[in-house]
C-alpha cells in the first residue's frame, strides 16, 4: 500500500505524539488492543504512550447529551480509544 510508508515514517518523527486509551487492558483485550500494538510501535521507533483516560471539562445533561468545553489530550497528534462506552467520549 503506497500511503502506508508515508503514515509510518510520519509517525517516526519525535514530534508526533500518539496516545492510546482503555479503561481495564489487563485482560486478554487489553493485551491484543494496547500493550501489543504499543510494544510493535515503540519497536518501530513510534512516540507512543498509554493512559486509562483523559481529563476533560464537561456538562452532562439529563436528556444525554454532552456539551463538552475541553479535552487534554496530553499532547498526542492521534488518540487511539480501546472500547469508548460513554457517550462524551465519541463527542470529544
């Protein structure tokens, strides 16, 4: 695929930043969705981090909606989600 080799070299340079989330990945889930990929990944020379979520400003409402005022992202040019389940997250 020619656009791969130009994603992943992008990915190598020390400026980019990419954060994986998941809430529990101690179980064989979270092995093949985070700890592996991310074990590939820095073998590739990939600044890659993992953290279980993300500090965010936000109002819930009752009727479920989300306004959402801010994320931190820690930086991260991609955020990559193990099994989002609230709604705010896929706003975000």
């Amino acid at each position: 695929m020619p656009g791969v080799g130009l994603k992943l070299s992008k990915m190598r340079d020390d400026n980019f930043k990419v954060l994986l989330l998941g809430g529990n990945v101690d179980d064989g889930c979270g092995f093949y969705r985070i700890h592996e990929p991310m074990r590939v990944a820095l073998d590739y020379g990939i600044n890659v981090e993992y953290d279980d979520g993300l500090d965010s400003d936000a109002l819930l409402y009752p009727d479920g909606s989300v306004d959402i005022n801010s994320v931190d992202y820690h930086g991260a040019d991609l955020v990559v989600f193990q099994r989002p389940v609230t709604p705010g997250v896929y706003e975000a």
